[in-house]
C-alpha cells in the first residue's frame, strides 16, 4: 500500500515525508481491525513529532523510524479480528485516537483517556498516513447514515478536544452568562458550534487572524474581538465584570496569563492549549473565587456525542483536502497559515 | 384606575368580569412598589379561580369578592416604598409572581417557591388585570434595553414554568439523546425553544392540534408527531428504544401514563401538566430505572435567565392581544382555543 | 468438582437442591477466568428461580435444568484465559454478577448494567454454589490486603444494590436533612452503614422486625421506627414536614404508597424493592415538586468503592453461614427468616 | 457597655485594645437586630486589622477608629426591628458575618458572598468584642436546643470557610480516594471533621505542630504527615499516583506550589490560605488535568448546615476562651501559637 514515512526528525522541520510502498498492516490480535482510511487530519503534534518533541517519550529505543504518521482517522473496516463483533467490513467508521485497555479502574469509570495501558496509532505505532491502518474494536465508532470519513476525520482529536472543554464550559454556564474563546483555530471553531448548541450563553470570540474572526461571525460568535492590549479592560467592560467561562487554546505567548484576569468572581478557566506558565497570586484565586483547570483530549462517549452533533448538521469541521501525495505540501502550508480550520489528507 | 373584578364564582363560568373604576392601590409597607401594568398574561390558572376551584385555598373566609385577578405582570415603576433601592419610577419591569420572604431556609437556598411566607398577587391579593398593581421589591427583574412589558408578560408565570422543566432537561441530556415535549401550547411551544438553545438533543413535540404542529416545526422541532393511539411504539421505533427525557404539560386524560411508557431504561419524566393519577408497577421503575417527577413554577433567578434568553432573541412567546375593555372576550376565546400560544391583556 | 444444582421448578419450594459431583468449568474463550469459590451469598432472587418466577426468562428452551444457581460470589483465581493480563491463578477476587461486553455505547458510559449483550453466572449459565465457576476478566475486583472472600461474597450482589440507591441518596442530602430507609435486611442494613459515612445527614430507619431495629440502633441510626399505621404522620413531625430522600427496599405490601406521602416539598423516593404498584395523583407529584425513580444492581466501579469502604472498615455484612452440603437448609432459614443480615454458603 | 476598642494601627502590634465603657449601638432600620453577645472568635483577620493590613479597604477616609472589631459573633437576641419577624428577643443565634443584601442577582443565586451592596459587622464596622452588637435578621442563625453561643462563635466565619472548601472537596470525592489537608488549626481541624462525616474516602492530615498531628489523629485523619521535604514523594507513593483533591489552608511559604504537585490526574486544589503565587505550567495543568481553584468564606445555607453537624455532634470547635478584659492576652497567644484550635472572647 501507499504510506507516507517519516524517515527523520528535524527540529528545522527541512525533511520531508517519503511517499512509498509498503506492506499493509495484518491482523495479530482477535479484537483488532485493519481500516481502509477515508481521511485522517493533520495536526499540530505531527509537526512535533517531525520536530522531534515526541522523540523522547514514544521512540526512545531510537528504532521508530521509518514510521507513519496520522492519528486523526476516519475510513472504512477492511479486515477484523475472531472476537470483532460489533462492526464488519465495509461499515465506515472513525477511530478514537487511543486504544484504551477497557479493564482498568480508568477505563471503568470512562476516563479512557487516564489509561496506562493504551496505545495511540501515529504516536509511536503506524497511523493513518496511508492507505489502511490497525486499530481495535473499542476505538471504533460507526459512522451515521450518510456521513463520509472525509467529513470527520479530524473530529477524531482535534474535535473532541475542544468538545469536551466546550462540554465543561457549557455546565458552569447559564443563559445571560459569558463564554470566551480564546483562538477560533481547528479546535476553537468546533468549541464555539457545541457552546452554540448546548448552552444559552453568550459567546466572545477572540482571535488575532482576520479569516478566524470572520469564521467566528459567521459560526454565529455573539462578539468578536482581535484581542488587542485592552482586551481586559474590554471584556470586562462588555460583560458587566468578566466572563464567567474562559477557554484558552493558545496557553502560551502570554495568553496564559491573560484569561484568568478576565474572569468574572465564581469564574473558571479552562486551559486547553499549553506552552506558557501561570503566575497567579493566591489571593486573587481566593478572593474572586475562581479556578483554573486544564483539559485533555476527549473520551470516547464525547466522540460518540460530537458525531451525533455532526450527523444533526449542528457542528461541521472547516478544512482543507490534500491528496497523500501531497502531504508535504500540507505540512507546509500548515506552518505558514496558509489555510484556516484543520488540514486533512485523503489517501 | 381601571380594572377588571370578579364579582362571582360559577362553575360554569357564564360570569363576566365587570370593567370599573376602582381606587388605585398604595404603598403601605417599605419594601412595597406599585407597578403600572403594561401587559397581564391570562392564564388557566384565571379561568380556573372564576369557576371556584381555588375559593377554598384563597377565599376561606368568603369575603375576597370583588377582586382583581392577573399574576403574569410587566409594565413600569410607578412609586416605591422607603427601602426600595434597586428601582425607581419608570423602570420597565417583569414581576415574579410570588412575593416570596428572603428570610426562610428555602428563601436562602434560591428554593423561592417552597417559602411558606409569601404572596401571590393575582391569586387571593389584587393582581394586574387593571392599570395599577402592587407587588414587592424583591419580585422585580427590570427589562433588558429595548424589551417591552407587553413582549414578555406571560413569560412571569407559564415562561418560567416551561423554563424550568425545560432547564431540568437540558442538565439530563446529551447529543444524540430524544427528548419528548408532550403539548405545545403556551408552556410547550417556550419549552421547545429553550430546549433548542440549551442542549444538543434531539426534539419530539407531540401536540393533536395542527396550529400547534405546526408552530412546533417553526420552532424547530426534530420531529412532531400528532400523539395517535401506536404513540408509543411510534416512539420507541424512531427513537431505537425510547426518550430519555419527556415533558409531559398535559398530565391528564391518559397522557399521565402513556409519557414513562416511552422512556428509555434510565430516563426521566417531568410533568408539569396535572390531572390524572399515574399508575406505575415499582417493578417497571426497577426494572428500566426509570424516574417521575413532578415540576413547579419557576424560581426568581429562573425569569431573570428566560429574560436574557429572551433579550437574545433566542425565545419568544407567542400571544394574541386583547384590551383590558375586552378581557371577557379573551377569556372566552381561551376557553374555546380561539388563539394559539398565549392571551394578553393591556389595559 | 462439588455443587448443589437445581432439577425442577416448584412454585411450592417443596424441592432441594442435590448435592453431586460434576465436571469443573473450563476456559474456552481468551478472557475467561475460572475462580476457585470462597462464598457466594444466597440471595431472594435464588427463591424466586427455583419457584419458576426466572423461567420464562432464563429457561425459554425448558433445556436449562439441572444448573448450579449462586450469582454472588468471591473467591480465588484458578485460571485464566489467554487475554488476560489483570489476574493471576490465586489472587483473591469478588466478581461483580454481571459479565458485560464492555462495547456497546451503555458499557462505555460505565452503564454497565444497561448493557444488552451480557451474561449473569448464576442467572441461566451455571454459577457458584460449587466449588469453581466461571466469570470473564472484566467482572474482577482484586480483594484489598487482609480481605477474604468469606467476608464479602454477598457484596457483589445485596452490596452494590443497597451501595448505588445510598449514593444515590447522599447527592441529594445536606447536613440536617432526613433521609428514611425502610426496610433494614440484607440490603437495607448495607444502605445505612454507607449513608453513615457519606452524607451528613440524619437516618430514620423503619423496620418491623425487632432484630432488625435492633440492628439499625447498632449501626448508629438517628432515629428507629416500627413502621406502624401512623407511620406518615409520625414521620412528618419528627422531620418538621417529611424527609428529603426515602429509599424504599419493599416496594410492595403497601410501602410502594406509604414512601412518597413522606417526602417533604422537593424530596424523592428512591425505590429498590418491588413488586406493588404506584399510584400517586399528578397533583401530588407536581405541587409538591417529589420525585419517584427507580434503583437497579450497582455498576462495576460502585462495587469497587464499596470493596473501599469494607477495606476501610466503614461497611460490613452481617451474615451467618451455611457449608454447601447444608445449603438446603440454608434456604429453609432464609424462607423462615431465621436469619438476619445475609445468608453465605461456603463450599 | 463594655468594649475592647482599637485607638490605632501598628505593624508591628505593640498596641493594645482599650476596654472601655461605650454607648451600646441601637436600632435604626425596620430590619435590625441588638444581640447580647456570648462569645466571639478571635481571627487571623484582627490581627491583620491591628497591622493596619486592611485600613486602605476599610478605613479609606482614616475616620474608623476607634471601633470595635470582632466578626465571629454569637449570642442572645436584645432587640429587634419593626420589620423582622423571625427571631425574637432571648432567641439564641449565630450571626453569619454578613449582611448580605438579598436582592441583588448573587443573592438571589444563594452566593451571598458575592453581593456587592453588604456590610461586616466587626470589619469596617463595630464588631462582637463587647457586650452588644448589631447586625440584621438575614444574617441570624437560631442554634438548635442546647447548644450554646459560647460552644459555636467562631463557627461564624472559621467554620464556614472550612466548611465550604470541605464540601467542594466531599463532592469530588468517592470511597478509596484520598484528600489531602494542609494545615490543621482552627480552620483545617473543622474540614477534617467535616470531610470525616461527608465523603468515604480517606485523609490525610499535613501539619509542621505536633499537636495539631496529635488533634488531627484523634479526630479521625487516616494518614497524619509533618510536611517534611519529601511529601510529594511520600504522598504520591502512599496513594498510588497522588491525592484526588487537595485542600491548602496555608497557601503561602512555598506551600502554595507544592499542592499541585500532589495530585492524581484529575485532580483539584482547593486553596484556602493564601498569600504566595502558584507558578504551574500549562502543560502540568493540561498533561495531568488538574484543576486549581480558590475558596471563600461559606454562604448562609453553609453555616446552616455546619450548625446541623455541629448540633448532631458530628463537628465540635476545638477552642480556649478568654474574657473580655483579657483579649489583650488572647491577641498575644494567638500571635505565639499558645493554644490549638481557636481563641473565644466571651464578655
Ligand atoms: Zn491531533
Ligand atoms: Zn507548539
Ligand atoms: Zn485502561
Ligand atoms: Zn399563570
Ligand atoms: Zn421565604
Ligand atoms: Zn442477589
Ligand atoms: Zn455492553
Ligand atoms: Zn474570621
Ligand atoms: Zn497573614
Ligand atoms: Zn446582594
């Protein structure tokens, strides 16, 4: 099959994928599945791992590469283990990024994402740069009639990140209150469609980039700000004393320390982008009476619940197509913000 | 000042309210404000009292009559008592109903409606079916910039009771759920709206009249059925299994347990409609965990949270005007669902 | 290997279980585990399948007898299937009753006993009153230090039950409040022992039993009733209007209607016994704002957490026990109610 | 009347409280209550009054002294407003410190800590270290039979704010978690109480006093730890990966950075002390899910439900007295740490 291979890492990000022919993965386990991918996005920890972050944590025997990158996917099953019964072949699905044990305490009580014993297919094991990949049963959702994995595939990371902080936020929230977004990028455009549907309040939407601000507007943002200097005082002023909801998926750049100063007394602030490091006096936490948190990738149900908002016609990814072959292209247009919403590469 | 009384009880209802001139009332205690009446929804509750069902609950003692019903009040401060802070003559203004104490327990837990010290004006004290009412500090929520008396009225009592169900609701629901709203009418067709706005489930309005289907389908309904005899195989089939929440705003003649049939193992049904005697094996409620219960008018912090839905423009209540001069037609026309949505009077 | 299998129905329980030796269950399947039993507790439901009540359900072909009832069960890793990688052969464990798929979307919320693609040991598949029995991995909990699975067996049934509805119950509950068990047996003196530790509220413990009053006074119950005619009003004026949360482990013989007459205005029932029917006026449900729900076995992750609170000395069960030669004499005491707490047969 | 009253401000505390003979203050609002005080709390707060600590927020003009601090305040009803009709005089009370407004927005949500239009009997106003003091009925509390002013003071503002962050901590809490408490003096040795009573899961005391370690074990703490230079280590080894909820009741001194380190995935810090800054990285917050989050003084419905606890025997104030002419003594033990607990001034 066709895959793209990461031969290198590159802190200067001068290499490129190798676009190849190599043998399919095959069935070893009764509860895995070989999908036949449909799209799988592209994301900002492939440019990590290209960048070599990731190396110390999954290759650190040093024998990884070449490997194939992708853990955004969505296709249809090709092949599945003697204990599969749940999908079949031909069913189109999209693939939890993480393969969650199913028997821990963890996994137990939900929280798929606290397992110690999963694997990520893309970070560290082959991923969906290619034209099948492996996962199993348990990653799997089917997809709702008349949904394509093209339509979805980023949903698989970068839409249940910001769906399960939207998710968070949506319960402290109450019509009349305020919600902040901070970055209306792949995943703050998805938070700010959930926050739309499942709470009654109001939404700011801040973000830098011209495009973002009018894709904010158009996904129906009650104000929009380019977060100048101000913005504080701003927000404030807007919002009768601060937000009570603030989701920051930048973290860094000084953004870090920006939200919490913005919330309102009882207020909380959900971190989702990360980079920079919070200073914040006691004090302030104890006399205004808030909190600061930060948030992981989403759990399975919250996939499940994201596709169901999708297939409602309710939340839609914005991206952008490239075929495999021109995946390093993506990249590269990536990096320089050449598209806005997420990037996805269709074998 | 004007006002519309009732001289007379009958149970057949062939009464009319007498248009008089009365004295109009005055500020008596500190905490007192009177209110010029801009709009006075006209509720089930008022055809109730004229046909005598309340006369044993507000009337012990046989001497109310004459006196002036209305308890869905907005309109303007006309004076205030001494305490009287957070208003001044002028103020556009919703009043709660329930002059509730601020002191009790359930006061301070926000439980407004459990207090046993409060007053319902309207409901055994004169109310807004006139030009001039009197109420507390304490039930007033002045109006956002731009909203009208005459917009919102109703929202004071059958908003606010739709609201609250619809509030239980959302917190129980998750994208993909199924939630039945079992009548669109004055309570129904606000429930449906809030419920679009404040959880991404999907929505059943059930109602047997077409202008409520229809309205239903305005309103944004999923899908809107006409409640025959299969409803509930209907529902289970199109549901895979049954809703997880159910609105029931009828509660009687046989919806009272049609409405936990439709349940799925898990759900809950609020009624808010009231009539009939549920019937309900223990082991159906083991068996499938499901629950019942029952739901109230709303609390003060409830109306403030449907007024800023409202300043939105995320719900609004559709009603039918009448002057004050013609509010026996408007009762009339009530009883025989002349109108859909709500009556209002302006005197 | 020993067991006591069961060869006929008799709505009369005039049969015994026999005695004999049978083939030990053996690993077919990569995630099964044979354990070595410890105890399994005899529970209300064996009574029931020997009567022919289960039949229908669990017996459809009529092919099922002979077949060894015991769905309560704890014991020791004999062995296990290849996929398993949590359990070795001798750790001691007590297997929650319900071996779910761990798939579906009910098992991925942790709604393992919503699932539909399951299997109860015990219930229709052969179970542990014998000496070895077969479960899955999934259905595990390892036994904390100094923990023997003679102490707990009956945990993994009455235990969970009486655990999820007191948990159920302590969400609802604040410091002052009241919170009625009816019913202090197998499940109910469970159920108070938990609400001692997790709420602060006081307990009102209703039985008719002397023993099992005496029981409740010893577990440290506020407040101990006999539960007779005057039962509601006494309730009323010892809680100053009625209780906040009552569970009711009857469900029949007229308690079914006793508990929500003592709620107080926004109180719930919380039933887990059954066998009557509900009727309750919707006027009652709505005006006082009560809710009724029902209460099924308790999931995998609450049996781990009241394997905690045993471990931590905070809930034990009281039981008396039986060999399994003797096990028909067991189920005459338990028929006679000769015992309190929970029977236990060890093989 | 006698007072102890403040002349002048000094950082350095060598100033004393002049007892002295002052008018005792009189009714002039329909909604004032006089209570003969029983006793008083000494706080942590007075001694930052005499420091001078709070006179740019409370004594702006320079015009407050002198005046009488104290706002732990319990005691008998003198005399009453026109207007209150829930208390009388005799009436044994606790008096919550403050008087919130209860008609603004926050007070309406039962947050009256965040009401902006309240006043501090005791900070910014005369106090409870006399014979006398004012404040108004929303703020009185009648004790339960028995119970004394003299047993219960410093439950007026300790004992909540221990109480609101033991409640948070109880809600995030299930059996076989852990919680940590940093600090266990007149605050902490409330919230263990509090927790030991509300939650399954076990704690772990942190105090530098052995006699604090001593109180902390006899009141139940599971684990008791003198904070030494290994507690993250030795925490995260005790608990398998880290505390699920830590509540500081320090927060300053290098304290304030060390919490957070303690926690499990998914955990909360619940900060009560304060005075450091917290310096944590976004990705610690994100990578880990933790949440960090400040805690105020407890609302009226918590001192209510504290006073439940306390009246059931469940929380006890550990606590030395002092009279009146001797609070010069107390201020000295206090700032030398010569009693546990909390210091009373009784008049
Ligand atoms: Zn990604
Ligand atoms: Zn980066
Ligand atoms: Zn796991
Ligand atoms: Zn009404
Ligand atoms: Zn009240
Ligand atoms: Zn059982
Ligand atoms: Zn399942
Ligand atoms: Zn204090
Ligand atoms: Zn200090
Ligand atoms: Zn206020």
């Amino acid at each position: 099959m066709k895959a793209a291979r990461l031969y290198e890492y590159d802190p200067d990000m001068n290499v490129e994928l190798k676009i190849e022919n190599v043998p399919p993965p095959t069935i070893t386990a009764p509860d895995e599945v070989i999908v036949k991918v449909g799209a799988a996005g592209l994301c900002r920890t492939d440019l990590h791992i290209i960048e070599g972050v990731w190396k110390d944590i999954m290759d650190t025997e040093g024998n990884l590469l070449p490997y194939v990158m992708g853990h955004e996917n969505a296709g249809w099953i090709e092949d599945v283990g003697s204990a599969v019964t749940s999908v079949k072949p031909g069913d189109a699905v999209i693939c939890h990024p993480f393969r969650s044990c199913g028997i821990c305490l963890d996994c137990r009580y939900g929280h798929d994402m606290y397992c110690d014993h999963g694997q990520f297919p893309g970070l560290g094991i082959d991923g969906g740069f290619a034209e099948y990949f492996k996962t199993n049963e348990s990653s799997l959702i089917k997809l709702n009639t008349g949904i394509t994995p093209l339509e979805v595939a980023p949903m698989a990371d970068a839409g249940i990140t910001a769906y399960r902080a939207a998710k968070k936020a949506a319960k402290l929230l109450n019509p009349g209150g305020y919600v902040m977004i901070l970055g209306v990028g792949g995943l703050g455009h998805i938070a700010l469609q959930v926050l739309k549907e499942t709470c009654g309040a109001r939404i700011i939407a801040v973000d830098r980039e011209p495009a973002a601000q009018v894709l904010a507007k158009e996904l129906g943002a009650d104000i929009v700000l380019d977060g100048g200097p101000n913005l504080i005082e701003e927000i404030k002023e807007l919002t009768g004393g601060g937000v009570h909801v603030a989701i920051d998926f930048v973290g860094e750049h000084g953004t870090e320390n920006t939200c919490w100063k913005l919330l309102r007394q009882g207020g909380e602030l959900i971190m989702v982008g990360y980079g920079g490091t919070i200073e914040v006096p006691t004090l302030e936490l104890v006399a205004n009476e808030i909190k600061i948190g930060g948030s992981l990738v989403g759990d399975f149900v919250e996939l499940v619940e994201l596709m169901e908002l999708n297939a409602d016609g309710k939340v839609k990814m914005h991206q952008t197509e490239y075929s495999l072959a021109n995946i390093n292209q993506a990249i590269s247009d990536f990096k320089d913000r050449k598209f806005t919403g997420r990037g996805v590469i269709v074998p």
